[in-house]
C-alpha cells in the first residue's frame, strides 16, 4: 500500500490533463511510464 500512495502525484497529473488539456513533456511521460513500470514490478514480486 504505501508504494501506491507513493504514486498520488499521478492523480495530480491526470487531473492536470483532464482539467487544463496540459500535455506530457517527453521525459515527463518517460518518467511516469518508469514508476508505473516500477510498482508493476514490486508487486509481482
């Protein structure tokens, strides 16, 4: 539980698409695909 509350600035980021149409730079979806990548492969250990 704790390394998905560590996730909660994804919510910030998909509130920020939603409500303000902002958009991912590169690297910034690089870096949410690699954490995302991340509690996938913590989990399944």
């Amino acid at each position: 539980m704790a390394v998905l509350g560590a996730l909660h600035p994804l919510v910030t980021i998909g509130l920020a698409r939603l409500v303000l149409d902002e958009r991912l730079q590169r690297r910034q979806r690089l870096g949410v695909t690699l954490a995302v990548g991340g509690v996938l492969a913590i989990t399944a250990a």
